[in-house]
C-alpha cells in the first residue's frame, strides 16, 4: 500500500507540473498553427526568434541571475503576495500537501539539499523560466500585429502566471537561501 501510495503521489505532482505546461503550450501551439494558415513567412519568423530568444537568454542570462540577500524586514503585501503564490508553483505548498495527503511519508523535493544546492538548482529553473519567457515574444508580437488579440492576451497571461510570477518566486527564495547561508557562514566563523 505504502507503493501505491508514493506512486500515486509523484503522479499526482508530475500531472500538476504537466498541466501547468499545458496551460502555458496549448494557446501557443493554437496560434501558431492558425498564423501558419494565414501567415506562413509570420508564423517561420516568429519559430526562428522564438529558438533565437531562447538559446540567446541560456547563453547569455547566467551573468544576470545574481543575486543580493533579502533584507530582514520587507513590506508585508510583498511577503503575502509571495507567499499566496508560492502555494501554486510547480512544486508549491499546495501541491505538495495534496501530495502529502495521499503519502503522509512524502517530503519536499528540497529535503536533503544543502541550501547552496537549493539555490543552484533554483538559479536553473529560472534560467529556463527567463528562457521560456523571452522565446514567448516573438509570437505574441506577431499574434498582436497580425490582429490575433485575444489569442495574444491569453498567451500574455498564461506567461505570467507560468514564467513570471515563479520567477519571481524562485527569485525571492534564493534571495533567502543565500542569507541563510551567509548567517550559517557567520556563525562557524564566530
């Protein structure tokens, strides 16, 4: 039983991951099949620039990504914002506590991980998110030009909710790791 029930749970974690994908590819892979119809030099164009965009930001984004430890004390909406949507990310606390639900013996997909492992593995996730974000342009531009506005809108807030907002996430959570880690670099020096 105790199987069943750590399949069940991984699965149900996996198909959350999935959706959220899903949600994010499906109205992309629809415009750009109806712009294909239409706009066949368009719809090429913005596939060039989308892989352009993408290679670009992982070649590039690694000198950018750095970043400063979070203040102690910040303005209490950020915190809650943050916190309301870090309940919704890929491997969120509230997929994770369904997951948990079904196996009471899950634990977190960070559980075993120095906190400078975390933040590498974070700093990968946005990279691919930065990515995933920049190679979203192209299309939209070209949905907007080519008067697909609301197949454009819905792409625009499915990449918000699917690359920014968990950038932002991943952001604020290795902003925290690193001054947890340079509070525990503190105290072995002491």
């Amino acid at each position: 039983m105790s199987g069943l029930r750590k399949y069940l749970a991984y699965r149900l974690v996996a198909a959350h991951g999935l959706g959220m994908f899903i949600v994010f590819a499906a109205p992309l892979q629809f415009f750009l099949l109806r712009l294909a119809e239409d706009h066949l030099r368009a719809a090429l164009a913005a596939g060039g620039l989308m892989v352009a965009a993408f290679v670009g930001v992982l070649l590039l984004a690694p000198r950018w990504m750095q970043v400063a430890p979070r203040p102690p004390r910040e303005a209490p909406l950020s915190r809650g914002l943050l916190r309301f949507y870090r309940a919704f990310v890929g491997n969120g606390d509230a997929i994770q506590a369904v997951a948990r639900w079904i196996d009471p013996q899950r634990s977190n997909p960070y559980a075993g991980r120095s906190p400078k492992e975390t933040a590498r593995w974070l700093a990968s996730m946005e990279l691919m998110h930065w990515a995933a974000l920049a190679a979203s342009i192209p299309p939209m531009t070209a949905a907007f030009i080519h008067g697909y506005t609301t197949l454009g809108s819905v792409y625009l807030v499915a990449n918000l909710f699917y690359n920014l907002l968990p950038n932002i996430v991943i952001r604020d959570t290795r902003r925290r790791l690193l001054r947890i880690t340079q509070r525990t670099e503190l105290a072995k020096n002491r």
